[in-house]
C-alpha cells in the first residue's frame, strides 16, 4: 500500500457530495479495484466495493451508492454499515466490515495513503 501523498488523485473531495459517495477505479497494490469512496465534510473513507455478506457489489447501479444518514445500505440484501467506519450494524452480515483502504485528504484531493 503507498503510504505518502505523492500519488495521483482518486478524485476531488468537491467531487463527493457531503455524506454521500462515489465509485472510484484505480490500482490498489497492483489489482484494479472498484472502491467505494465517501465523503463526510472534510474527511473522505475508503471501501472495496465488496459486501462481506456474499461478496456482491454494494452499488445498486454502476457507481451509485445507497448512502443515507451515515450508513451505507448493501442494495443486494441491505446490509447496512456505519459509514465512517465499515462496522455492519444491521442485516445479514452484521458485525463483519467493509475492507477499508487508507486515503487521505490533501489539497482538496482524495488520494491514497496514509497519515504520516
Ligand atoms: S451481498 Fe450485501 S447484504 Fe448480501
């Protein structure tokens, strides 16, 4: 996992509505990957865009997110997570989480990485 500032964006955090999410493709560790990435004021997560439920994605269509009031809702059985933090608070697969992958906030851009 790159761990410094100095990669491309994966997007503008501008680009997130507030409490709402995105999908973003990019390499994680050499593998292109569909991630999930949410915004919460300044601050941006994260996530595969794997349900640990069975394995489906958690869009409902290409890139469109059940995001409402802090959770994030698996649109194939409902799964609900806490969205700052993955933790599966409801449904079927409740107390697994959503694998994380380190971003970070710089300049506005969203990148991946982690705190120094
Ligand atoms: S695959 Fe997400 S709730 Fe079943």
């Amino acid at each position: 996992m790159t761990t410094t500032a100095d990669t491309a964006p994966l997007c503008l955090l501008a680009d997130i509505p507030d409490g709402g999410a995105v999908e973003i493709q990019t390499l994680v560790d050499g593998e292109n990957e569909s991630l999930l990435v949410y915004r919460h004021g300044d601050e941006a997560r994260a996530y595969y865009n794997v349900c640990p439920h069975a394995g489906r994605r958690l869009d409902y269509a290409p890139g469109k997110f059940l995001v409402r009031s802090g959770s994030i809702i698996c649109a194939a059985h409902g799964a609900t997570f806490q969205a700052d933090s993955g933790l599966c608070l409801q449904g079927p697969c409740r107390g697994e989480s959503l694998r994380a992958v380190p971003v970070i906030v710089t300049d506005g851009a969203v990148r991946l990485g982690a705190r120094a």
